[in-house]
C-alpha cells in the first residue's frame, strides 16, 4: 500500500487516567484506539486509527465459520530514560506475514503493520504505566470477512490492531503434565502458525490436565509423543547440567520471539546451546541419574516460566527452581534490554520516537 494513508480519527482525551493501573485482569480493557484497515478486490482499501468501538460484521463472514484468523502478539515499553520502545517489530511483522501465508491470507504490508503500530502506541503511551514491569501489550490480527458459506479463500479481510495495559508479570512455578495422548500439531499442519484454531483445539487438553491439578501440558511430537514441542502457548527450554537445550521450530512449533532472543543471549554469556530433538527418554534419564535439570516455558507474557513439578507417565519429577537457577539470569538479562535498564546491543528495542518521528506523535 505504498502511498497509502492510515487516517487518524482521534479521541480528544485519552482515559488511561481512569484506569485502576492496581488492579485488573490482563486483557479485559483495551485502550482508547483501535488500527483498522481493509483489504478486498486484491488489495488494501483503507486504514485508520479510530476510537475503539464494537465491530460489525455479517453472521456469513468467513472467519465465524471456517477459521482464517491469524494474530500476534507484541511488547511496548516505557523504557528507564523515559522512551518509548517496542519489541522485536520486524520479528513479529515477518512471523505475521509467515503465519498468513500458511492460512492462504494475504500478507499486511510493512508500511501497515509497522507504522500503524508506531502511531497506535504513541496515541496509547499514557496506558504504559511508570509502575516497574509494566506494558502495553499489543495485539494485531487478520479475519477473513468476506460474506459466503462457501468453503473456499475468502476475497476480503479486516486486519486490525488493539492494545491492551499489562502488568507486570510474576511468573509463580508451575506443575505440568507431558501430554501423550493429545496433539497440539503435526507435521504438515498449521503448528507453526499464530492461527485462532491452535489455540482453541488446546483448550480440551488443557483444561484435563488443569483438572488433575496441573498448571498446564507438555506438547509432544504427533506421530511418536516421545519428543518435546511447547508447553501450553510457550516454547520449552531445559538446562541440564548447565547445557541450555531447546527443540527447533519447524512446522510443529511455534518461532518464539522470546526463545529466540534467550538463545541468543544465552551463547553470549557463553554456556553451551544445543538446539535439537529431545526425547521424553533423555529427560527421564537426566532426572534418574542425578543430573541437575532446570526446565521452563518461555514467551513474551512471562518470559521465562519455571516448571517445579513435570508430571510424565505418572510419575512426578522435580526440575530445579532455586534463586540461583540458571534460567533467572536469562530472564533477568532479557527482562532489563526490554526496559532499557542494559544497553540493547541487539538492535531488538525499536524506539519510535528517536527512529520516525521529528517531535511526537508526527512521522518525520
Ligand atoms: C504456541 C506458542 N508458542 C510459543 C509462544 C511464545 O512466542 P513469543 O516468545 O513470540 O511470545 C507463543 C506466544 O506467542 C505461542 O502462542
């Protein structure tokens, strides 16, 4: 859409003053203003950032029956010096545009996806709380709206983007369960897509294993369920015996933002990472043989995720959780270049302010 304008229709005050920044659930308020743009006949008609409001659309968009949905999710930050930064943009614009073209939808292009989101988060700033560990969590996403009961592509789409104020997250250790009888992904299917059914074909297993008192599931491999994949909506990391050990992404598991920022700085303090299968058998016997295993969840909410108890053929082992864990200094590591406490020596922190605007709220 090169050329193209995202209108700017803005609230005359902003109510994040309003919000009880103490007290409240993740996800349940968006902000004042919402990116909409459409796309039909092959292309992308109109974008705008408008005041949040309710959507309209048909009871035949293809999207409330045949699953054409892709989203992502993404971090702002009010950094230490006061500066407005956002995570990894160009990781989540290119993991967008992979997860649309795995569901046959076209892809947003850059200009949209990146600078809509630039000038959403910089309207939404006052949502960043100066509160420590604070965010905004920002959510884009594409459905397929075009009006047929037809199984077939859908010629029309919303692509959209909310955002919503996070807190900061303490990620209290969790007990789960290898899950060996349910599959989250096959090779051949849409695993490695952000697309709305992975998630809601996850809740039945979930929610088992939540009623036999887990926090979540270990995904493994669908044709063996002898090898690990994620864990609930998390890649899954181990360090066993200080050696970091994680499965690839392919197309069974999700490519993490966050596994691969920690793959990174984990070499660049110099422990040894192996990235490979790793099978049920070698984690059993790491526990029998008295090696010291840490093993977490990683992803952008929690980043990093401590398993305490893992739960596999009913028989309960017990993954190290202690302050000096390992896994504590990635996130500690991660957790500061987020929120500008340690130098970015990665590129990952986007600032909008210093990169694309002469003074705020303008692009330069
Ligand atoms: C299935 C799944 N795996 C892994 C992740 C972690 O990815 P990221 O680190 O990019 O948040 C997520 C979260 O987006 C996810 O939904």
């Amino acid at each position: 859409m090169s050329g193209m304008e995202i209108k700017m229709q803005t609230k005359s005050q902003n109510t994040a003053d309003q919000f009880n920044f103490d007290q409240f659930q993740f996800g349940v308020k968006a902000t004042d203003h919402i990116l909409v743009a459409r796309y039909r006949e092959g292309e992308w008609q109109s974008a705008a950032i408008q005041p949040f409001e309710h959507l309209s659309i048909s009871p035949l968009a293809m999207c409330l029956h045949y699953g054409q949905t892709v989203f992502e999710g993404l971090k702002a930050y009010k950094q230490v010096n006061g500066e407005l930064s956002i995570f990894r943009l160009d990781r989540h614009y290119e993991r967008m545009n992979e997860s649309l073209q795995r569901m046959a939808m076209p892809n947003v292009p850059e200009e949209l996806f990146k600078d809509g989101i630039i000038k959403l988060v910089e309207l939404e700033k006052e949502w960043i709380s100066d509160r420590e560990g604070y965010s905004l969590y920002i959510r884009p996403f594409m459905i397929a709206t075009e009006e047929r009961l037809g199984v077939s592509i859908s010629k029309e789409y919303l692509f959209m983007v909310v955002c919503t104020p996070m807190a900061a997250y303490y990620a209290k250790p969790l007990k789960v369960k290898v899950e060996r009888q349910y599959t989250r992904a096959a090779k051949g299917g849409v695993g490695a897509a952000k697309n709305g059914g992975n998630y809601g074909a996850a809740y039945y297993p979930a929610n088992l294993a939540q009623q036999e008192g887990f926090d979540q599931v270990i995904w493994t491999d669908a044709e063996t369920h002898n090898y690990v994949e994620e864990s609930g909506t998390m890649n899954l990391m181990f360090i066993v015996d200080g050696v970091l050990l994680t499965p690839p992404t392919g197309e069974t598991i999700l490519s993490g933002v966050t596994r691969d920022s920690l793959i990174q700085i984990a070499k660049d303090f110099g422990w040894q990472v192996e990235v490979r299968p790793i099978s049920l058998d070698e984690i059993k016997q790491a526990f029998d043989i008295g090696k010291k295993v840490e093993a977490f969840g990683v992803g952008t909410a929690a980043v990093v995720a401590p398993f305490e108890l893992i739960q596999l053929d009913k028989v309960n082992y017990q993954p190290y959780v202690g302050d000096d864990a390992q896994m504590y200094q990635l996130k500690q590591k991660l957790t500061a270049i987020r929120s500008g406490a340690e130098e970015d020596t990665y590129g990952w922190s986007f600032k909008p302010i210093t990169n694309c605007y002469s003074d705020a709220g303008k692009m330069s």
